[in-house]
C-alpha cells in the first residue's frame, strides 16, 4: 500500500470495514479517485471491481475530486417548490458544469442536495458550507462572480 494512504492502518483490515475505509478516503481526499480504489482494495484484500461496486451503490461517495469552491444547491421540497431547478439552471449556465462535476480549472464543483436546513431561506445554496438564500437570478450570478474573482 501507497505510504500516502497510512490513515487506513487505523482500520481493521476485515472486508466488512470496507465502507469505513472508503470514508476515510473521501474524508481525507475530498473523493474516492481510481488510484484510491486500487489502494483500498489492496488493504481490504478485495478485488478492486468489487470497491467499485460498493463505491457506485452508496450516493455519499463522490468520484471526481471537488473543486476550490463546492457549491450546493438545495432540491429539498422548500426549495423546489420555489425554483431551485432554476437556480441549477443558471449555476450551470454561468460556470459550464452540470450536477457531479467540477470545472476544468478546479475552481467550482456542483452537487444538488437535499434540505440544507434553513427552508425559510428558500431557495438556497451554500458555497463552502456558507448558505445564500432567497436567491434570484440576478442574486446568483454575482454570487459566482464574487468567487470568480476572489
Ligand atoms: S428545502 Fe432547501 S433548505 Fe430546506
């Protein structure tokens, strides 16, 4: 095993640990790359198709690395009750990725999520984990721009 994957030593190496290693994995990198599946495989002594397998059933493992700055957009019913799929929209639009990717620069990265917790804000959408609400078009582009530009 790579010396850069060492935090995994703190897990017993049972395959039933597998979820705990594959989280230890995104919680130190941010994602679980192709390089990383390999590494857990090998500690766990599995075949690397079948981390894939477990890696592609479970929605909390992300497979493409975050950008500087992730953006959530809440789906939850607040907030699609009051556009959310028009704030995607416009994320979209404005910084050229869809759901689940990150722009070529690795600046942003898009991810639509459940209920953010403050509904009464609706609709809303954190960047880093600090939360935008009541967002409007207008609101959202300068947003991305304030980003953009920091
Ligand atoms: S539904 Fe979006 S914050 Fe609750």
């Amino acid at each position: 095993m790579q010396e850069s994957y060492g935090y995994l030593n703190k897990i017993d190496k049972d395959p039933s640990n597998l979820i705990k290693g594959l989280q230890a994995v995104q919680a130190t990198e941010g994602y679980v790359s192709d390089v990383s599946i390999i590494a857990v495989a090998d500690y766990f002594s599995l075949p690397a198709v079948e981390v894939e397998g477990v890696l592609s059933f479970y929605a909390q493992f992300k497979r493409t690395k975050p950008g500087e700055y992730h953006i959530c957009v809440c789906d939850g019913t607040a907030c699609h009750i009051k556009g959310s799929t028009l704030i995607l929209d416009w994320v979209s639009t404005e910084l050229g990725i869809t759901d689940g990717e990150t722009d070529e620069n690795g600046l942003f990265s898009l991810e639509t999520v459940a209920c953010l917790g403050c509904c009464s804000l609706a609709p809303v959408l954190s960047i880093n984990g600090k939360v935008y609400g009541n967002l409007d078009r207008k609101g959202t582009v300068k947003i991305l721009k304030e980003y953009r530009n920091k």
